[in-house]
C-alpha cells in the first residue's frame, strides 16, 4: 500500500506545499520507504511509497509522463501490466520502472479516460493535465483503495486517510451527529456526508 494526498485550487497555489508535508506525514505508515512531493500550477501532489514491484527510484512519485504532460500519485496495482503492454506496443525493456505507475501514465497518455475500462486490479490516484489543467481523482470500481475527498469554495483536498484529509486547510474537524446517527442505524453513512 502506498499514500497520497494533495490540494486542489482554481486558482494559483500559494503555500500548499507545507500543508501536503503535513498530510503525508500521517501517511507514513502507509509509505515507510519514500516520499514525494510535486507542485504544480493548480495542484500540489504528495506521496508515500510502499516499494513492491519497483524497489528502485525509478518508481519514485509523483511521477510525470514521458513527454512531461501528466502528473500522478498512484495507490494501487494493475494486475493486467502484460495485457496493457501488449494493447500499447510496448515490451517491458522500453520502460524507465517496472513499476505499474508508468504504464498508468502511458495507457492514459494513449485512451485517456478510456484507459479505466482496461485496468484491471485496485487503485485510487489523482492525474493531472499539465496542458489542460485538468485534474482527475480516480477510485477502483469496488473501492478498494482508500479516497477521501474534502471540496469547499477554494479547494479539493484528497487523501488515503482521514487521518491525512484532516490536516488539509478548510476541512472542518467536528462531529456530524446526523452521519453518526446513521452510521449507527444502519452501518455505513451515505454520502456525500462523513462524520
């Protein structure tokens, strides 16, 4: 397992890197042997790494794509890196890492959105568009890895842990008694609520 954490903004960053140091320092435990951090123009990407398939730094996040395009931070494992090479054209000898990062990036590179349908396995990661600005937060259909989100009127915070989420500016650490009360109920919260 691996962490990730970060913020979100429409507008320019400007001091949101202490903020993502702050979050994934409660994400250690998830990520004992690496960390990284990655500000870009509307977004701050952090990352703690659990090295499995890669133990070298090449699998180092937040990663970019070859041509410098995307950026991610990427929790998880594709259990289908032979099929997702194959579909790319791609031998294993042609890449940087062994690690399932960089073939996220070159399968989103090639399908985009589309590169979802073909992932087998559990992730949670956040992709950014250095030429768009646009920003992607992506969950594994069954939500097995972990993806907390916090969006008010200045920002989107995005963490493994509501642990980390909470270390995020403007997200409010008080007691939703009407979740607890469902929670209580029934066993889960519906969302969009937390408690």
């Amino acid at each position: 397992m691996c962490g990730i954490a970060g913020l979100l903004r429409p507008s320019s960053i400007d001091s949101d890197t202490a903020a993502v140091r702050a979050m994934l320092a409660c994400l250690m435990r998830r990520g004992p042997d690496d960390d990284g951090l990655e500000r870009l123009p509307h977004a701050t990407f952090g990352h703690r790494r659990l090295s499995i398939q890669d133990l070298s730094a090449a699998g180092h996040q937040p990663m970019r794509s070859g041509d410098g395009r995307y950026v991610v931070v990427f929790n998880g494992e594709l259990y289908n890196l032979d099929e997702l090479l194959a579909a790319l054209d791609v031998s294993p000898g042609a890449l940087r890492s062994r690690s399932d990062t960089e073939v996220l990036l070159l399968a989103w590179e090639r399908w985009g959105l589309g590169a979802l349908e073909r992932f087998a396995g559990q992730w949670a990661f956040a992709m950014a568009d250095t030429v768009t600005g646009t920003t992607w937060l992506v969950r594994d259909r069954f939500g097995e890895k972990p993806l907390y989100v916090h969006r008010d009127a200045e920002r989107v915070a995005f963490a493994s842990s509501l642990e980390a989420l909470t270390r995020a500016p403007g997200v409010q650490r008080t007691l939703d008694e009407t979740a607890l009360a469902e929670y209580l109920a029934v066993r889960w919260v519906l969302a969009p609520r937390t408690l």
